[in-house]
C-alpha cells in the first residue's frame, strides 16, 4: 500500500505550470484507473490535461449516498534547493512520507480511496453491500477529485454550475486538512476564503537612468510601495472602507471553546512560525486572527533590478501580487470591488495602476449539528479515543461553498498533522495518520450504512 501511495506521489501533478500539465492528467488517470479496479464507474470530465474524475461506485439500493471531494494536483515544490530528498521522489523517513503532495492532498485521498477498499463485501468482515453482491460498499460512494484545487477550481466550479445534481448526497466528506494536534481530530466548522491578485503600476514610458532623471521621473517601485503600505497599518488594521462592518464576529460560545483548546502562544511563534514576533490585531487572541478575521499579504514584488552587482534605474513598471483571506460575510466579489477602490484612491494620479484578480473564493461556516457529524465524532472516537474537535482553519478550498449547495453536510475532516509543511520544502504525511485515516473513513463508510 505505501508503494502505491509513493507512485501517485512521484507524479508531479503541479496544476500551475504548463510544463506539467501531462503530468495532472497522468495523476488523474492513475487514480481513475485504481478506482475503476475498485469497480466505480470512472469519467474524465472538463479538461484534458486537469479533468476532474468523477467516480461512481457499485450501486447499493437504499443505502445513503457519500460524496468524497479531494485534489490531486499539487503546489510547485520549489525552493527546490531546500529539500532534503527531491519532491517528487518520495521518501520515507521516521515513519514519515516526504513528498510535494503528500499531506495535501494526495495522501489523503489516497487513504479514502483505501477505506473505500477496505471496507468492500468481499472483504472478510466488512460491509453488508446489501442487494449489490460481492465488492459492493456498504454506501453508495461518489468520488469528486479535480486537479485544480491550487489554482482556483476552474473545471469542477464550472461543472457544478452546468450539472449541480452532482452535490446531492446525504454527507460530503473533504480530507484535505489537519488534526488540531497529535492526537486530536478536527471538523472545521469554517474555512476562510480568497482574493488574490496583482496590482500593476506603469509611471514613464520606459526604464530611465536615475542620475540623469532622479529627482524629477517618478519611479514605479516607490508609487507601488506607496500604495501597498496605504492598504495596511502598521499595526496590522487593513485600510479598506467598509471591509471591518461586514465581519462577523465568531459568538461567544465558538469562542470560548477556542480558549479551550491547549495552545501556546510562545511555542506557535517560536517552532511553527519561527519568528520573533506574531503581528496583526494584537487585541484579538491569536486563533481569532487566525479563523476568523481577514488578512492581507503581499506575495511577491517584481520589476526594476534585482539582479547580481548595482543597475542604476528608475523602473518605469512595477507589480505585485497579494491576496485578502476572507472570513463570513465578505465576498470574493465584493472585496474585489472594495480592494480596487481602494487602491484607486492610494494610485497618485501621474501614475498607471490597474489590478486584475486572479482567483477567490467565498468562506464558508459549517454546522456540525447533524447525523453524519455524530457518525464521523464516532469514527474517530474508535480510532483515535477522542472526538473530533470543532475549530476553524485560514486556510480555502475554493469549492467547498459550492459542495454543499443541495443540503448535504460537508464533512471538513482531514488527517494531516499541523507540522506536515504544505507547500513548503519538506512537505510529509505520517504514515501512521495515513492508516488511522483508512480504519476512521473506512468506519464513517459503514455507519453511515447503519453499521454501528
Ligand atoms: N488543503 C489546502 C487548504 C487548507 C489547508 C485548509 C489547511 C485548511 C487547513 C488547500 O489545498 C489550499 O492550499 N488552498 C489554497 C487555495 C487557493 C490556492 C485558492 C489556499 O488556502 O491557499
Ligand atoms: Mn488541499
Ligand atoms: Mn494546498
């Protein structure tokens, strides 16, 4: 079983870069193909080198439906030069998987898909597969997987619009997030969601010497420079009109479960962060800041010189990209309005600036108080001893908002670990979380059959 998991990992499925799109496509046909040994009824639909794979499995009449949804494409690995083993030559090491991809997310579809195995007719006892026969799960299970999760979910949003039957199921089940800790499953009761783009300033026709003309040219990097510190305070407050009115506050009782929860502050900054300081709204506590307030980071600047040795020049464009995470009430579309309002406002008027977005996503707010929620606490409860615990996460998975469109529960239950390094150098799955996640999804299979 690791040596399937170690060759979907080897594929370098990085859905961004055009270079390695046969490789999204290869990944997609790898795990079709395993599923169509599983006997799902596997389709490539959208795209031809980023399809999503929509796999059906046999039928079993009057048992309730489970959708899974996962990606199979992956960040780019790089800083390369910070690996210690190349990213996609997976490699164990201390009971570990170290690959891009591992922990997000093709080792955790990988340990659904094996649940899905495991708990089959045919294997000794395990599921009824009543009136199917042989090989028959204990639950009509659908399979989602799209190749696109990284970059903004083009294929299977445009899917959903065009064919939204797809969304009925009586649980959706998302494995593409963390424990809250070592030994401590998590449901996200909410995922904040993206705005992301670039911000484009032109000030003269072309790059200038800045002897000759410094003094009296306007220089690009500086009107840019300008601008981003206009969006954001020093201490941590962005500047955009209207943004802070439509936050809604998390209640009380979410958040004083949150204080619950062990967390040290000193320990977050120092071994996960590693940093001398944590910045943002200091009179917020820190997981507040994290789920459930905005944020906005600059991702990367370019334009000018910043090659090897000195250029004297007065760039004459500069841009950067930067996105707004997005917590509930705000819109992907809304801030993208307010941003670009925003940023005309800062724009001096001898200089160019435009913005295009690139991707976003709306956040979304789960309620856990139903069935399938019990039957998952249950799962973990016999895998794990513990329930899982109901926190939030930063992070965005674009489709989410759309997955639960026809009413079904969205079950945001992963087993990664919050040292696993997503797209980072480095980036693991521990194996051990990789088995516990076949024997929990495995069990949340059979007692959303009624298999208790
Ligand atoms: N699996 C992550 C999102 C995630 C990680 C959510 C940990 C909660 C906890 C997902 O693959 C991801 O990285 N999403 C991107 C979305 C973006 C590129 C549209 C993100 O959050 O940056
Ligand atoms: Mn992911
Ligand atoms: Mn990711």
């Amino acid at each position: 079983m690791q040596e399937e998991l170690c060759t979907f990992l080897a594929i370098p499925s990085v859905s961004t870069d055009p270079a390695h799109y046969p490789d999204c496509r290869r990944a997609a046909e790898w795990l079709g193909e395993h599923l169509e040994q599983l006997r799902c009824a596997v389709e490539y639909i959208g795209s031809e080198t980023h399809p999503v794979i929509s796999a059906v499995g046999p039928a079993v009449p009057g048992k309730p439906t489970v959708l899974v949804y996962g990606h199979y494409d992956v960040q780019p690995p790089d800083p390369l030069d910070e690996w210690d083993t190349p990213p996609f030559e997976p490699t164990v090491r201390d009971g570990n998987v170290f690959a891009r991809g591992a922990t997000d997310d093709k080792g955790q579809v990988f340990a659904i898909v094996k649940a899905f195995e495991a708990v089959r007719a045919d294997r000794a006892g395990a599921g009824t597969g009543a009136g199917a026969g042989a090989g028959a799960p204990p639950v009509n299970v659908r399979f989602l997987i799209e190749g696109q999760e990284e970059t903004g979910s083009d294929v299977l949003s445009e899917l959903l619009d065009r064919e939204p039957e797809r969304v009925e199921a009586d649980a959706v089940l998302v494995s593409d997030t963390p424990y809250y800790a070592p030994g401590w499953p998590a449901v996200e009761t909410g995922l904040r969601g993206i705005c992301y783009g670039e911000i484009t300033v032109r000030t003269a026709k072309s790059d200038l010497h800045s002897g000759l003309y410094g003094g009296a040219a306007p220089n690009a990097h500086e009107t840019l420079v300008r601008i981003l510190a206009g969006l954001k305070s020093a201490n941590g407050r962005i500047r955009i009109p209207g943004l802070y009115d439509a936050v809604a506050r998390p209640s009380k009782r979410e958040r004083d479960g949150w204080k619950k929860l062990p967390f040290k502050e000193r320990s977050f900054m120092r071994d996960e962060v590693g940093s001398k300081a944590l910045t943002g709204l200091l009179r917020y506590p820190v997981l507040e800041r994290l789920w459930a307030l905005p944020t906005l980071d600059i991702h990367g600047i370019s334009g000018g010189f910043t090659g090897e040795g000195a250029k004297t020049v007065i760039p004459a464009q500069a841009s950067a990209k930067l996105s707004l995470r997005l917590v509930p009430n705000l819109t992907y579309k809304k801030v993208a309005r307010q941003l670009t309002r925003a940023v005309k406002a800062l724009a001096p008027k001898y200089a160019d600036v435009k913005i295009d977005f690139i991707h976003g996503a709306d956040p979304v707010l789960v309620d856990t108080d139903s069935r399938p929620f019990e039957l998952i606490d249950q799962a973990f409860r016999e895998v794990e001893g513990r329930d899982a615990t109901r926190t939030r996460s930063g992070g965005s998975i674009p489709i989410v908002s759309e997955l639960g469109k026809a009413g079904a529960p969205v079950i945001l239950s992963g087993i990664g670990l919050p040292d696993d390094r997503l797209h980072a150098p480095n980036e693991k799955i521990n194996l051990e979380q990789v088995w516990k996640g076949v024997r929990v999804f495995g069990r949340f299979f059979q007692l959303m059959s009624g298999n208790g």
